[in-house]
C-alpha cells in the first residue's frame, strides 16, 4: 500500500533536482531514496523521465 506523498512528494523533488542540478532521472531518484524510505509508482517515475526531456539533462 502506498502512503499518501510517499510518491509524489519524491517526484517533485526528483524535478527540482533535474532542473536545478541538471541531474539524469535514474540519478536524482536514487539521491532521494539513499535519503528517505519511500517509493515511486511507475507512473511518477515516467513522468519524472518525461520532465528530464524538458529540462533537456
């Protein structure tokens, strides 16, 4: 079962670090989880993937 923000929140912050740091999507999401215990659903994880592509990293 997943807690509500367990997700999203790491998603957002997983954007932030892509476009402030300019770090790849793989990377960013495993800063955020050696930090906290949390997952990310598949569908955040593409939509992480998609932003990169925005942010051009």
């Amino acid at each position: 079962m997943i807690v509500a923000g367990r997700s999203r929140s790491p998603a957002v912050v997983a954007g932030y670090l892509l476009q402030t740091l300019k770090m790849k999507p793989d990377l960013a999401l495993a800063e955020i989880t050696s930090k906290r215990d949390c997952s990310i659903v598949p569908e955040l994880r593409r939509i992480v993937e998609q932003y990169a592509t925005l942010c051009e990293v």
